[in-house]
C-alpha cells in the first residue's frame, strides 16, 4: 500500500471500470478504518464498503461511475491523504 493525495486517489478510482488488467483496488483511509473496494470476478464488477456503511454492491455499465463517486465521497468526506492498493 503506498500513501497518496486525495485527488490522485480519486482520478484513479473513478478511472478504475475503463482498466482491463486490473482485478481489484482498495482506498483506505490514514487510519485505516474505512475502506472501499472495487473487486472485479469474471464479467461481473463488484463495490464493497466497508466503514459508514457495510455493503457489496454489484455494478453495471450505465449507473457504476456514479456509484464509485457516491461511495467516494461517503466514505472520505475529509480525508486529504489515502491508502491505495491494487492487484
């Protein structure tokens, strides 16, 4: 896991469904409490939350760079540094 600003976490995270090698992405907060999660399994994307809330969501093509925002944005509200590790 290496330490990054917040903005190059986001470009990367909503950046994440276009990636075709990429199997799975994790944001964490500098405390490491709360997470998101992008896992990819097959043909199928998933998002998983866990922190404010704890949930694993499917998601499709037309509603899924909406969703990485949403749960962004819930989970980091004030968070000027995060935690990023990929697979």
């Amino acid at each position: 896991m290496k330490l990054v600003p917040l903005r190059q976490a986001q470009m990367k995270w909503l950046n994440v469904l276009k990636q075709k090698n990429l199997s799975s992405m994790s944001l964490w907060t500098y405390k490491k409490d709360r997470f998101v999660r992008f896992e990819k399994e097959g043909d199928q994307c998933f998002l998983v939350e866990s922190g404010y809330v704890n949930q694993r969501v499917q998601l499709d093509a037309k509603t899924g760079k909406k969703t990485l925002k949403e749960a962004f944005g819930r989970e980091f509200p004030r968070s000027t540094r995060l935690y990023l590790q990929e697979d």
